[in-house]
C-alpha cells in the first residue's frame, strides 16, 4: 500500500512526558475511526472485531493516562 502523508520525524529530544501525551492523541484518533467503522459497517461480524479493537485502543489509552500520572508525580 502506497502511503500518501509520509511519517512524522522521530526525534529523541522530547521528554517522556510528551511522548506520553502524543501517543495518548493518536489512541483518541484511532479510537473515533474504530466507533465510526462501527456506525458506517452495522453488520454483527464486522462490528465484533472493531468492538475488540475499541476495547484494546481504551485498555491501551487508561494504561498511557496512568503513566503519564506517574511522570507528572515525579516533576
């Protein structure tokens, strides 16, 4: 598959708590893909598995949050 928007530039000089906050957006985004999946594809078989998808995008979310607590307890 042919990417059209190429990847953003890794860079090392940012803190952990940026990083932290960064992959905590790109969780919310793809979490509103999956519910809109959900919405545009309302056949049961589909919507199992971007069901499980959302679940493990919000587990994976709640996990980030909880770190980036622990950061911000330190600074």
């Amino acid at each position: 598959m042919l990417k059209i928007v190429p990847d953003p530039p890794i860079t090392s000089n940012h803190s952990l708590e940026d990083i932290l906050i960064q992959i905590s957006e790109y969780l919310v985004c793809a979490l509103t893909v999956a519910q809109q999946t959900v919405l545009l594809h309302p056949e049961p078989p589909g919507q199992v598995l971007t069901l499980a998808t959302m679940h493990e995008i919000d587990n994976a979310r709640a996990l980030v949050e909880v770190a980036l607590g622990k950061v911000q307890l330190k600074h």
